[in-house]
C-alpha cells in the first residue's frame, strides 16, 4: 500500500469513530415545500392562538407564549383569547404579523423565519398603543427562528425563539391533550417538528473539527470518488454496446448511470426485467417482474427459475415492493472483470428469460 492510500485509509478510519449524524424523516408541511415561508407559519399560529378554534387545545399557545415572556408572574392558565388578527394594518399602512386581544392583554407579534428584522416597530408599537384600552396591558413580540440584532429592538419589543416558545408547547401539552382533537395536535407536532428542521442539525463539535483538518484529504478522497464513479458510467455503457443484435422485445437501457437495465416483453403478456447494478465491491444481476401484463404469474414460472443459475429462495425488495432473484455467483460481474465477458454473461440470462412450457 501507497503512503497515499495509507494516509486515506486512515483518514477513513478516524472517520468512523466520529459520532453519527442522525437524520429525520420528512415533515408533511416540508413534503408541501412550505415550512420556511412566514406567511404559512403565521396562519398556522393565528389558529393554534386562537383559543375557541376546534383544535381543541384550548390556550395551549398562548399559554406557552405568555410564559416564555420576562417578569411575568401570573397564571396564565385560564388566560383566553378574544381574537386574533392576522396582517394587522396600521394607520401608516404598515402590517403587523399577528395581533391577539385577551381580556389581560394586547399583544402584537411579528414573526421572521429567515428574514432580517427591518420592520418599522416605532409604527408597530403605536398601533399597538392605539388599540389598546386600560384593561390592556400590550406586549410587543418578535418571534424568530435564529437570533436578532438586540439593537433592533426598539420600542419595547422583546425577543422570543421559536425554540423557546415550542420547549414550554412541549412542557404544557400534557394538560391540554385529553381536549384536544388528534388530528390538530397531530397537525401541530407536525409543524414543530418542521420550524425545528429548519433551525438544522447542530454538527457535533467533533466532526466539524474532523473536517476542519482534514480538509484537504477528504476533498482529494472525494475526487478519487468522483474518477471512480466515471469509470463505472464508463463500464456501463461498454457492456451495453457490447449486448448488441437484441430481439425486438428487448428494450436496453441505463437508470442513473450506473446500472444497466433490459426488459423483456413476452408475448404471453409479461415484463421481465434484469438490472445489473456496476459496484467496486461486485454485484449480481437482479431479475423481477415489472409488468405482470394482468395475469397471475410470478418469477417461479420462468424457465430461469429452475435453471440452477439463480438463488431460487426469492426476496423482497422494498424499493420495488416485488420477489427479486438475485444470481448464486456473482464472480464473473466483479468490477475488475472483462467487459466482453460481463456482456456475455448477461446475454445467456437473457436468452433463459421465458415461461416454462
């Protein structure tokens, strides 16, 4: 071994011992592709606010909000929303995220997710004092994703995380959950989940520091990766023009540059297909129906099947949902083997591909 390759193998395995970085799957409101827009964010608050609407969860939010706010004392358990305004327009014009009158309380929220704070709070916080009546103590609100410039906040606003808004959701939902709708609580933990996706992973310090020296190497083991992943495209394409003079009901391909693909049509009504996948560590030839032509036949009514060459005892596979075969020996398709015999190997699967009599 090379002192190159000595010196990325153990780049590799140091790599290994480095903490895993977990990933979660995908929120309904990240399939939608909306979790980042303040729009969708702030109706999604106005009626989670919103302590009569028929998520049920009562004042589940503004509960949690209230709490979240500095030198505040009181029990704010049985604090109700009157109402809750969204686009709130001042006499300049101007629109405020969110508004919410409570018999205690008058408070104006504006809300960033990834936007800079640019908004006119001078104008905010008198519409706010306008609409407020002596009964009305006003609370004036930014509510982000990530921090604020505090010397942004002017005019007695004050800052609040999505962070710590959600943290007291989580500590008090437990009260609110027998109440409450499971679709809308369902709905919420959703949306949470989503705000908390946006804010990122945070990197463990470790691996950040990993990659921080050892730049370089990992960027030059990346363009190996690279060369490595055109050799394979290569070898692809030169096993298919290698498979030439193929019948009419043989249709060839290649699905994502690296796996080689043919269907067979049969004329009794089935499609047969055989991917062979080109991987460094050796692969097998997979063989599947993909197209049962509406008839009721599986891969056990192929001649193949019994022909001793593939693993008789057939398996799932989950991308596809469908009994896979996959080859007993799988030696002649290494990486390093000779294109011309690989091309020769897969053609003798073809030939065998058809129904039993």
């Amino acid at each position: 071994m090379t002192e190159k390759l000595q010196q990325l193998s153990g780049l590799l395995t140091d790599f290994r011992q480095l903490p895993e970085l977990e990933t979660a799957p995908p929120t309904l409101f990240e399939i939608a592709g909306y979790p980042h827009y303040e729009e969708v964010c702030s109706n999604i608050l106005a009626f989670y606010f919103d302590s009569d609407e028929d998520h049920g969860l009562d004042n589940l939010l503004l509960r949690s909000l209230l709490e979240m706010i500095p030198d505040m004392e009181s029990d704010f358990s049985s604090e109700q929303t009157n109402d809750v305004i969204r686009e709130a327009l001042t006499l300049n014009s101007k629109r405020i995220d969110l508004i919410i009158k409570t018999d205690s309380y008058c408070i104006a929220i504006e809300n960033k997710i990834y936007a800079e704070l640019y908004n006119d709070l001078n104008e905010y916080a008198r519409h706010v004092k306008r609409i407020s009546t002596e009964k009305h103590k006003p609370l004036k609100i930014v509510l982000s994703l990530n921090g604020i410039d505090q010397a942004k906040l002017t005019n007695g606003f004050i800052h609040i995380t999505y962070q710590k808004l959600f943290k007291a959701v989580h500590q008090n939902i437990g009260f609110y959950i027998q109440n409450g709708s499971d679709r809308y609580i369902r709905y919420l933990l959703d949306f949470i989940q989503s705000i908390e996706n946006l804010k990122g992973k945070t990197m463990d310090s470790e691996i950040l520091e990993f990659f921080k020296d050892n730049y370089d190497e990992i960027q030059e083991l990346f363009e190996y990766q690279q060369e490595i992943n055109n050799q394979r495209h290569e070898r692809v394409k030169k096993i298919a023009n290698h498979i030439d003079d193929l019948d009419n009901s043989i249709h060839q391909g290649i699905w994502r540059k690296y796996t080689l693909v043919h269907d067979i049509e049969l004329p009794e009504g089935p499609t047969v297909a055989i991917d062979y996948k080109v991987k460094l560590n050796g692969t097998a030839p997979e063989v599947f129906i993909r197209d049962n032509g509406g008839i009721d036949i599986d891969l056990r009514s192929l001649h193949i099947y019994k022909s001793g060459r593939f693993d008789t005892s057939l398996k799932m596979d989950n991308r596809r949902h469908k009994e896979v075969m996959r080859i007993k020996d799988d030696s002649i398709f290494n990486f390093e083997a000779e294109t011309l015999k690989v091309a020769k190997a897969l053609k003798e699967i073809l030939s065998e591909i058809k129904l039993n009599n």
